[in-house]
C-alpha cells in the first residue's frame, strides 16, 4: 500500500470512531516556524512518511496518542532531532526503529478515553528526553499554552510540514469543551481542550500525539479535533493526568498491571 492509499485510510478511520473532519489526526494550521531545536520532538513516520508526533521522554520511550499505532511494527520508525524533516543532516538527528507499543487497555477508539500510548524504541538514544511531570498541574481556563506538530499547515492538504510548527493556544473550560462537542464527546478529568482567539488556527493532520506544553511544563498530548482550528470546536488533549503520570511510570518500571487501569 503506498502512504498516499495508506494517509487516506487512516484519516477515514478516524472520522469513523471520532465523527470529525479530515482534521482528527491531528500540523498546525496558522502557526509559525520552531525557531529553536528541541531534542525530544518526534516524527512517528510509516515507510519514513510522518503520520503523527510524539515525545521522548525517556532514553527509550516515546509518549503519544493511542490511536497512532501503525502496523505493521517494521515498517515504523522515528525521527529524533531535527526541526525540518527533509533536511536531515541535522546535528544529532537519528532515526531509531520500534520494538513494541504499550497502550491503556481501556482506551476507547469512540470516546477517546484513554488516548494515551508509549513506544518502545530498539535501542537508547542519548538525546536530551523530554522530562515527566511529577504530577498533574493545575490548569485554569484561560492558561496560556503552546502545542507542537509537523502536521499540515493547510486543512485542504494531507502532506505534512516540512518544518516543526508551533501554536499559541489558551486552555478552555472542560464543561464549556463537552458542551461545544454535545453528543460527539464527553471531556473526562483525564482530557483538556484549547483553542487559538484565531478562526482556523489549531492543530490539524499529523499533529495527533504532539506536546502540549503550559509554561514549559509537558500537560498533554494531541488527541483530536472537528476541523482545523474552527471556531467553537476546540482540540481535544490527554491530560497527563495523575492517572495517566502513574500508568506511565509503571510501564517504564515494567510493573504495569492492565486489571488496574
């Protein structure tokens, strides 16, 4: 299958459990280039075309939505270490191979519960990872926030961005984000949502699974939105909740337990 075929598959999948646009999987549509390079930044690429973002954060673990699990395992592989991924002759820039994925067993494709996966990678990398909160931080609608991707900056188009992209967005209140979604979507105390001031400004395709950083803390990770940026449609996050921050430490421990989550 090529990654044209494969791109549109995916993308339909996802309308089909989220009810969204082209735009659920989720670059960043108005948004700017990343100036400064960032280590941790991840490409999750299938036959070395990006499909969706992720984090470090750990010498062998990549954090990122669940609903980016690509098969099958050999053909998927991550960039590491490059702001632009067609210029990869970045000083540091590596692509690593995957040995597994590990993913909540209550993840719920329909609801988004639980949109939550690391990867394992088949070697340590000695980039910088990104660091795990301790706990869940105190978010107030309002907060300024700023979400990451290489995904498209056209919400016409599947091609992915050449350059890593940034966003200035604002935290929305969780009831008024359930409201926006009525039926579609239930925003749990494990999700956030946030939008730009901005009509058509927002995350958008390849964006799933990228940072949410709020004063340079990690908060989240994309999980998906209705359109691009359309207003009264906020993106929709996984909140590194204490739940989510302690399921994450007990897979690096190797001490998960699925009949406990």
């Amino acid at each position: 299958m090529d990654v044209h075929s494969y791109l549109i598959i995916y993308t339909f999948l996802l309308i089909a459990f989220f009810k969204v646009s082209d735009c659920s999987e989720v670059s960043i549509v108005g948004g700017k280039d990343v100036k400064k390079l960032e280590p941790w930044m991840v490409s999750i690429q299938k036959d070395e075309h990006h499909v969706c973002g992720g984090i470090l954060i750990k010498d062998q673990w990549v954090l990122t939505a669940a609903h980016c699990k690509t098969e099958p395992i050999k053909s998927v592989s991550v960039l590491i270490g490059t702001l632009s991924l067609k210029t990869l002759k970045t000083k540091g820039s590596q692509r690593v191979g995957i040995l597994s994925y590990e993913h909540p067993k209550t993840y719920n494709e329909q609801t988004k519960r639980n949109d939550i996966m690391l990867i394992k990678l088949n070697k340590k990398v000695k980039t910088k990872p990104k660091k795990l909160p301790n706990k869940e931080q105190n978010l107030r609608p309002e907060t300024k926030c700023v979400v990451k991707g290489w995904g498209t900056q056209d919400s016409e188009v599947l091609a992915a961005s050449d350059k890593l992209q940034m966003l200035d967005v604002t935290i929305v209140d969780k009831e008024l984000c359930t409201c926006n979604y009525k039926d579609e979507l239930v925003i749990t105390n494990d999700m956030l949502c946030t939008r730009n001031k901005e009509t058509n400004r927002g995350p958008c395709q390849g964006d799933s699974g990228g940072p949410l950083e709020c004063k340079k803390n990690l908060v989240g990770v994309v999980s998906g939105s209705r359109g691009c940026g359309v207003p009264g449609k906020p993106t929709v996050y996984t909140f590194l909740s204490n739940k989510h921050i302690f399921w994450i430490n007990n897979v690096l421990k190797k001490q998960f337990n699925s009949t406990t989550y």
